[in-house]
C-alpha cells in the first residue's frame, strides 16, 4: 500500500513538473513600454517593479489575462499578457548579431593568426626538404664516388695479387739462378786450376824434353868429338 501511494505521488509530481516545462516558454516585454511586474494575476496586485521592453521572460501559467512569468533574476511575478509578444526583439536579434559578428571576428583573427603560422610552417617545411634534397644528392655523389674507388681498389687488388705472385716467381728463379751461378763460378774455378796444372804439366813436359834432347845432343856430340880424336 504504501509503495502504491508513493508511486502515484510520484507520477503526479511528475505530470506537473511535465506540465509546467512544456507550458515554460519564453516572451518578451513589447517594444517602447514600461511594464508592471505585480505580485498577482490582476491589477489590484501590489506592484514589485516594472519591466523595461525587451526584457525576456519565462512564462510558467496563464490566469485572469495574465501570465506568471520568471526573470533572469529568478524573480517571480505577474504581468498582463497583452503586452507580451514571443518574436525575438529587433535589439536582442542586433545584440546577438554583434556578438556573433564580433565571434566571427575572433575566429577571422584566429584562423589568419592559424594562417601565417601555418604559412610559416610550410616554409619550414619547404626549407628543410630543400636541405633533405641537398643532402641526399650529396649523400649519392659521394656513395658513387666511394662505389668507383671501390671497384678501383678491387681492380688493383687483382693486380696486386699478381704482382705478388709473380714477384714470388721471379725471387724463386733468382734463388735458382743464384744457386746455378755459384755452381758455374766453382766449376769455373775448378776448370782453371785444372787448366793451370795442365799448362804447368806440359811446361815441366816441355822443359823436360828440352832437357833430355838437349843431354842426347851433347851426348853425340862428345861421341863425335871422341872418335875425331882416336
């Protein structure tokens, strides 16, 4: 019983709450009037203050010819309802006008400050590709160059390599002619201390001979003379 009455409590604030936001709209005091602002819904009804036009309103209940309204201020009154009219006033409309044209000049400002800095940024952007560029056309020069060097110092390896082996060659055959020529040169030697005992055999030879023909000469010759004498 007790959830049954609190539930219908509920529904029934909630209805008037509904009731009341979709009557909630909002008016506007009529051009060129000062407008009583009444405790009340009547003329009769002591006067709180009065409203300059323009002056927006939130109309929350209609009663006797006049509407119970609620300022910006949150203040809570009574006007007449002659006197309300619900197209925006031309001073609101040229308010807002300024400040939409004064937001739109903000933005203008903005987007042209957003403008330049964006211009700037691409001529940074600009100056550090050229640099990029620069030095990725420097980069490839030298990588061809080294690449030339490269194959140069490959080229000269090869060369290098045979010129050792050949080098290696040539020190092999110098040892080997060293060796034959100190071969030559002792059998040189050799040949003429040969020779030399030769030629001082057949000098002694000759000698000898010489001597024994001269001793086979005298030798007649005392013979001769020998015989002459007998």
């Amino acid at each position: 019983m007790k959830n049954l009455l609190f539930s219908l409590t509920t529904l029934v604030l909630a209805v008037s709450a509904f009731a009341q936001t979709s009557l909630a709209q909002t008016g506007y005091v009529s051009d060129m009037l000062l407008l009583t602002f009444r405790q009340g819904p009547g003329n009769s009804y002591e006067v709180i203050k009065t409203l300059q036009s323009d002056t927006p309103v939130s109309i929350m209940e209609e009663k006797n010819g006049f509407y119970k309204v609620t300022l910006q201020s949150n203040e809570t009154g009574w006007v007449d309802k002659r006197f309300i009219v619900f197209k925006q006033p031309k001073s609101i409309v040229l308010e807002q006008l300024k400040q939409e044209n004064s937001s739109l000049k903000d933005k203008i400002l903005q987007l042209e400050s957003s403008s330049q800095a964006l211009e700037d940024a691409i001529k940074n952007l600009e100056a550090s590709l050229k640099t990029a560029l620069d030095e990725k056309i420097k980069t490839s020069r030298l990588l061809s160059e080294n690449r030339e060097k490269y194959d140069t110092l490959i080229k000269q390896s090869g060369n290098i390599h045979k010129l050792i082996k050949e080098n290696k060659s040539l020190h092999e055959q110098n040892i080997t002619l060293a060796g034959n020529l100190e071969k030559l040169e002792k059998s040189h030697k050799d040949l003429f201390k040969t020779s030399m005992i030769k030629w001082f055999l057949a000098g002694v030879g000759v000698l000898l001979l010489g001597w024994i023909i001269g001793q086979s000469v005298s030798s007649k010759k005392r013979r001769s003379g020998s015989s002459l004498l007998d």
